[in-house]
C-alpha cells in the first residue's frame, strides 16, 4: 500500500463542483492499494501516518503527530501512485489494485482511520476530484507498506 502524505494548512476535495470532504490543519493522505495488498498493510499504513511525527512542538521540531494536536485527516484515493514508468514515457498502472479491491481496501482503511482518530474526511473514490490544499511547510513524505509476498513488476 502506498500513501503520499502532506502537512496541510486546510484541505478540500470537490466532485461536480460540490466540496465532499474537508478538513483545516492536518494531513491530506493520497492512497493507493497495490495487488496483493490486504488489510495487513492498511493497517500497518494507518498506524503509522497516526503516529507520524511531522507537526511542530514548542521548539518548533517535528515531534508531533497527527493524533497530538488533534488534526485533521482528509483521505483521497488516488491509484496513480502506483504508477510504473519503466516501460517508457506512458505510465502502466498494472500494479495498483483492480478496482473493486482498491475500493475495498480503501473503505476498509477510512473505517478504521474513523475508529482511531475524531477528525476524518474523505474524497470519492474513482471520482474526478480537485484536491485543493495549501501544503504547509511545505511536508510531503511517501509512505510504503508492502506486502512481502507480493512481487512488484518492474
């Protein structure tokens, strides 16, 4: 499973011109489920992006998390993570999840980030979203939880 996580100032997904999910200071997480992938490395996943230590403390030091100060967490799938390019300029997506998978693994991960943490929104999946944020800091850290018994193409 892939996340590309950003510290944000505020965060907002529009579908048809309507706003669907929005928080103010947190983390927008753009997800990918992989082939092969299963609730194992969402949860793994969720665990560590809750915990993630990227927030200032009163030192100004990232050593705070998500959890500490209460933040939001805006959830977008986003299978383009999973993009290939080593066969050219045109990118393969053969390794993301099919959708019916991707989609389960990601209602399975947003009701467990529901569970774990007050402040959770979320994009729609396999819609075309404008992800709108203003990244502060700017933070953008990549997150990779893989399933071993996976092989990755190349």
């Amino acid at each position: 499973m892939i996340g590309l996580v950003q510290r944000v100032s505020e965060a907002r997904v529009v579908v048809d011109g309507r706003v669907i999910g929005e928080i103010g200071a947190g983390l927008l997480l753009l997800l990918c489920a992989e082939r092969g992938d299963s609730e194992v490395q969402a949860d793994k996943l969720l665990a560590k992006l809750l915990k993630l230590r990227i927030f200032g403390d009163a030192d100004g030091k990232m050593n705070r998390s998500v959890q500490d100060t209460g933040g939001g967490l805006l959830v977008v799938s986003q299978f383009t993570l999973a993009a290939d390019l080593s066969g050219g300029n045109r990118p393969s997506f053969g390794n993301a999840a099919p959708p019916d998978e991707g989609r389960r693994l990601y209602d399975y991960f947003v009701e467990r980030a529901r569970a774990a943490h007050p402040v959770i929104a979320t994009g729609e999946f396999a819609a075309d979203m404008k992800v709108q944020l203003v990244n502060d800091g700017p933070v953008t850290i990549p997150l990779s939880i893989r399933n071993p018994s996976s092989t990755p193409t190349t």
